[in-house]
C-alpha cells in the first residue's frame, strides 16, 4: 500500500508543469529617450500570469550586465524540468543593427554601433539561451519595437527577424519587423486579454494578439508571429459549471409609527345662572387590532428535492381607542350666552412594526459542477 501511495506521488510530481515567467520593464535610459513607467502594466501581467500557475520574476531598468545576467538565470530555471514552459516579456527600447536584433539595456550608447552590437542584448543570442535550456516551450514577448536613433551605419528603426527560432518557440514582436510601435500599452493589454482565455491553444495566442491590436490600432500597429513545433496545449482548461437553485431570505425592517388612540374633539363651556356648564361630543372606547410585524417567509427544501414557501402569519396586537360617535348638538348651548370652544388634540401611543421590505427568492446561480450540492 505504502509504495502505490509513493509511486502516485511520485506520478504526480512528474506530471507538475513547472511554468516560469520573467517580466522585464526598461524605462529610464542614460543616453536616449526614457519610456513610459511600465510598473503598473508589469503588475497586471504578474497578476494575471500567477492566475496561471506561473512563478513571476520582475525586473526594472537592467543595464547590459544585469540584462544578460537575468536571462541566464531564467535559463537556469527552465532546464530543471524538460517539460517546463518559460515566457518571457521585454518592454523597452529595441533597435537592429546589420539585420541583428538588439534589447537595449538602459547605459548603451545607440549612437555608436559597436556599443550595441558589444553591450546590447542579440535577441538570437538570448533565443539561443532559451534553446539550451531543452524546456518544452518558450513563449517570448518583444514590446520592444521603439523609434531608437542608432547613429551608425547599419542601425535600423525596429526590430529585425529572428533568426533563430528554438523548437517550441512562440515569438510575437509589438509589430512587424523593421517597423517602429509607439510607447503604449496596446500590446501588452491583449497579451493579459488573450493569454487567460479558456481552452485556448498556445499556438492561438499570438496570432489572436496580432488580430486584436491591428484591429484597435486600425493596422497601423501589426504585431509579427513566428512559432516553431509549437505543441497543442492551453495554459488553462474552462470549468465545467452546473446550475444550482439558492433560497434567498427574505429582507425586514423594524420601524416606528404612531397609532391613535384618541380622536381630536371640540368640547363646549358657559356660564349659566352662575354654573359652568360643559357640552362635550358623544365618545366611545373600541378595541382594534393594529399590526406589528408581516409575519415571516422562507424557502425549505422539501422531501421532494423541491423548495416550497413557508409564510408565518402576521402579528397584530389590540388597542383601545376613544372614538366621537356623535358630534355635539349646537342647538343645546343657550343663544343668549357667550361660549368658550375648547380643542382636545388627538393622542397617540408608539408601537414598534416589523415590515416586510423583500420577499424571500429563489435564485439560479452558476458554479462548478464540484461545488454543486
């Protein structure tokens, strides 16, 4: 028994996809033109490549030693698993110089040629490092595609195509190649789009990018696609959802309202032969219900399988009030006599009612078909 639980584990440590992710953001360049702060769109990426089981390394405003070094170090990451898969996203600036495409890291000098064909990043090199690391897949980003002066002969605006194309590569440029994108965010907002979607293919995802920023940039942004022996397999599978039926209580509130209990009136009063007399309204004391609270209702799941409604009856309490059943006879008060009205005002007492605000609901609800009831 011990060595099938031993060898189910060790099947399921063989069958973990180790995924890496390493996002690089160069915005503050010592000799050219500074960039955009990527931080926040960098976030979003981490964000949402975690979602996808991707352990994320960021790094910001790497110079050509640290550049080079980080590459390395990912590299390292991926060769421990041959059935790894590594994505890599650059933001920064990029140029070419004699059909070789460079990442700029921010101390080179594009003005001088030699400066970047020494200290810049090839992107050949780099895909040649991926290459080595014998993963699965790679996945590589270049939002590199800037307006860089390279001053020299040979330098070219844009980014030239990659020669080297690893087995099991997906390499999307920002736009074709030798074409220069603007400094915005268009072509990382669909990566993060396109990347989480369900039960998609890796080998979909890059031309599903170049389809969604060249329509919204109207083709003036076309991102480049180049793939080799990409497998046919998605980052993240959609659940199955079932529908379940949820009771909804029911809402209430308690408030407080007056209720009456003895009607205004007028009584009259005169002096007569030296006696005060008083003529007052026929009145009478009756018992009335006054309701305190809706009742109750919920829903209760029956023998059936089937919710049925159970209402409580609403509350009443009694109260006494003083009613006028008779107005006073005017005709009685001598005419000869001056006479005093009187106003007695109405009277109330307070009583706390429980209202029915919501009535209690049924509600369908989607979730994973695991979670259902």
């Amino acid at each position: 028994m011990r060595f099938i639980l031993l060898l189910l584990l060790a099947l399921t440590l063989s069958n973990a996809q180790l995924r890496e992710a390493l996002l690089i953001g160069n915005s503050n360049y010592q000799y050219i033109s500074d960039l955009e702060n990527p931080s926040k769109n960098l976030r979003r990426l981490k964000e949402t490549l975690e979602d996808l089981d991707f352990r994320v390394t960021v790094k910001k405003d790497l110079n050509s030693e640290n550049l080079e070094e980080v590459i390395d170090r990912f590299a390292s990451r991926l060769a421990r698993d041959s059935q790894s898969i590594g994505l890599l996203y650059y933001t920064g600036h990029g140029c070419q110089v004699d059909y070789q495409g460079y990442l700029i890291p921010t101390n080179v000098d594009t003005q001088k040629k030699l400066k970047i064909k020494y200290n810049a990043l090839n992107i050949n090199k780099m895909l040649e490092t991926l290459e080595g690391a014998g993963n699965r897949i790679n996945m590589v980003f270049l939002d590199a595609c800037r307006d860089v002066p390279t001053g020299a002969k040979g330098g070219t605006k844009g980014l030239g195509q990659p020669m080297a194309r690893p087995k099991g590569s997906l390499i999307v440029y920002a736009t074709e190649a030798g074409k220069v994108a603007s400094d915005n965010s268009r072509f990382i907002n669909s990566l993060i789009e396109n990347i989480s979607k369900s039960n998609q293919s890796i080998r979909n995802i890059g031309d599903n990018i170049s389809n969604d920023v060249a329509q919204k940039s109207g083709y003036a942004q076309i991102p480049e696609v180049y793939t080799k022996l990409l497998p046919s397999i998605t980052l993240t599978k959609e659940n199955k959802t079932c529908t379940q039926t949820i009771p909804i209580p029911a809402k209430y509130r308690t408030v407080t309202k007056r209720v009456l209990v003895s009607e205004p009136l007028y009584k009259y009063t005169w002096l007569e032969n030296g006696v005060y007399q008083t003529l007052e309204p026929k009145t009478k004391v009756v018992t009335e219900k006054v309701k305190v609270s809706d009742g109750t209702e919920r829903y209760v799941l029956g023998s059936t399988g089937k919710y049925k409604k159970v209402r409580t009856p609403s509350k009443y309490t009694t109260v006494k009030i003083t009613k006028v059943i008779e107005d006073v006879d005017m005709s009685k008060i001598p005419f000869s006599v001056n006479y005093k009205r009187i106003s007695i005002p109405p009277t109330y007492k307070t009583a706390t009612i429980q209202e029915l605000v919501e009535p209690a609901k049924l509600k369908t609800i989607s979730l994973p078909c695991s979670e259902v009831n």
